[in-house]
C-alpha cells in the first residue's frame, strides 16, 4: 500500500458563508473517493486543506482526477 498526502487548494464549499457545511463536504468527498476501486483509506483534514489517500493498487494520477472531478484542486 502507497499513502499520499496532498494539500488541495479549493473545496466545493470553500465559499460557504457559514462554514459550517466544511465537515460534512469534507466526509462527502471521503466517501466517494473511498468508493473508488484501489482506494483502502482517505482523510479530509478541512481546516489544514489536506488529503490523505492511502492506495492499494489504484493510480494516484486516477483518482486526483477523480478529486477533480469533486471540485477537490489537488
């Protein structure tokens, strides 16, 4: 298994005006991306902007596309 570890620079809620929707955006692109074949964990830190994936077998290149494609900019 590879863990990358990734600061991304915009979250789809980023211009949220209570912020106070971060954590459940953060735990929804969680998911999806741990839904992703090769994927065995991921942790959304929302206040430091960080990612970190840790892959078994999946291509990084594959899912930063599909962050993406979630509005997560690694």
């Amino acid at each position: 298994m590879e863990q990358k570890t990734c600061d991304y620079s915009y979250l789809p809620c980023q211009f949220c005006v209570g912020k106070n929707h971060c954590r459940q955006c953060g735990e929804d692109i969680r998911r999806a991306l741990l839904g992703l074949s090769g994927v065995a964990a991921v942790e959304m830190d929302v206040p430091a902007r960080r990612l970190t994936l840790t892959l078994d077998g999946a291509d990084f290149d594959d899912v930063a596309d599909a962050a993406d494609a979630l509005g997560v900019f690694l």
